[in-house]
C-alpha cells in the first residue's frame, strides 16, 4: 500500500504516495491530544468560574461543538490537513491528486461516526488495508484518499550505481562532471531506458561526447551506463 497509479480520462498517469497505516494513527492521536487540551482548558476555566461542569450540560454540549466538527473543519480550512495530518505530512487528496470539494470533506466526515466512532476504527482499518489505495470508507465515498507529502528517495534518485569489484574506468574525463551534471544523466537515462525512448539516449550519447571531448564507437546505451559507472568508481576512490 505505498503507491497506486491511475489513468486519467486524457491517458495521464498519476502516481500517488499513499500514506502509512501507521502514519495515520500516529496522526490521530496527535488530534486526540488537541482534543484532549481544548476540553482541559474549557473545564480549568469553568471551575475557576465556579461554573458546575456537571450541571451545565446545554454550555457543555455547545462547547464541545469545535470537537464534533474538528476533522471537518480543519480539512475544509487547511486544504486536506488535520493539526495531526500536517504534523506528519499527510493530506486528503481526490484520487487524481485533485482538492477535494467541500461535498467530498463532508462526506468523508460523516462516514466518520461508521468508519471510526461506532467500531474504534476497526472498520476503517480493516478497509484501508484490504483497499490498497490507503481508502477508509469515508474516502471511498468521496472518492478521495490519504498520501503522504514526504519524499521518498530510493537508490534509482541518487547517484550511486553498482559496479563490480573488479571494474575497471574507460573515461577518466567523467571527473569534470559534477554530481548534479551526473544525476541529470542517469535520470534521464533510467526514464529513456525503462520507456524504451531510444531518441533520448542519442540525444545523451552526442551531448555527453560533445560535453568530454570523447570519440567513442561504443553503442550510445552502453555509453551511458559507462560513464554512470565510471563516475561512481572515480569519485568512490576519492
């Protein structure tokens, strides 16, 4: 349940980063402390008002008023983010990436009182995990979700490329490059290679030979990968 794609009805792929069960509880109980603070608050000062907390009921009810529609409230006002939500980077989204409208933060609320209130969450745990969309069934009511906004970097958005124990470098002019000139390289290379887009690597081939001052019979695909690799072995020695 990390991530899902969907097709656009303009062929778009959109990728979503779904946020962490546990992100989601840990965003939860963030609230529950707010929660918690606001109602210590109110009864601290209605005792030094010598208020009976017991007796006013109607005052309590109204006061509590804040609490009931805290998630709704707190979505519609800061874009898709509870306090807890924001704390932990989250956020409810439309499944393609979209704002939700107000109808689709009313509706996911509501379902709120069947999702988490009358089962403690069972229910809305239960549908996430089985959803595979990180979707309780409030949000696939509304046809949102919860994603995270942390960026998550894996070995393909670094630098760093495996080579052999053994390898041995073919151009020592890969050094003038800089980090930020290789990382541009393998980008492009990994998304050219993985779409089969053949032009982009020739584009790389003659930009990359141009850039070294390198003549080279060597297939522009496999020049690539020689100068990634090359520059990982020189700058690995250093």
């Amino acid at each position: 349940m990390d991530n899902f794609q969907i097709e656009t009805a303009q062929n778009v792929s959109i990728h979503q980063n779904v946020a962490h069960l546990s992100t989601r509880i840990g965003s939860f109980l963030i609230d529950m402390l707010f929660i918690i603070a606001y109602y210590t608050v109110i009864i601290l000062i209605m005792i030094s008002l010598n208020i009976d907390v017991g007796a006013q009921w109607a005052l309590m009810m109204l006061l509590s008023l804040p609490v009931f529609f805290y998630n709704l409230l707190f979505e519609v006002l800061m874009n898709g983010q509870s306090p807890g939500k924001r704390y932990n980077k989250i956020r409810v989204v439309k499944l393609d990436g979209s704002k939700p409208t107000f109808g689709s933060y009313l509706l996911r609320w509501m379902l709120r009182l069947i999702d988490i209130s009358l089962a403690s969450g069972s229910i809305a745990l239960l549908t996430i995990l089985l959803n595979g969309k990180g979707q309780r069934l409030g949000d696939l009511a509304a046809g949102t979700t919860v994603i995270s906004e942390k960026k998550r970097i894996s070995l393909e958005d670094t630098i760093i490329a495996d080579i052999p124990i053994d390898y041995k470098p073919t151009f020592p002019q890969v050094t003038t490059l800089t980090d930020t000139d290789i990382q541009t390289i393998k980008n492009l290379y990994t998304k050219a290679k993985r779409s089969g887009n053949h032009k982009v690597v020739l584009k790389l081939h003659v930009k990359v030979t141009e850039l070294l001052d390198i003549k080279t019979d060597i297939k522009p695909i496999d020049f690539i990968d020689i100068i990634i690799k090359d520059y990982n072995y020189y700058t690995q020695q250093m």
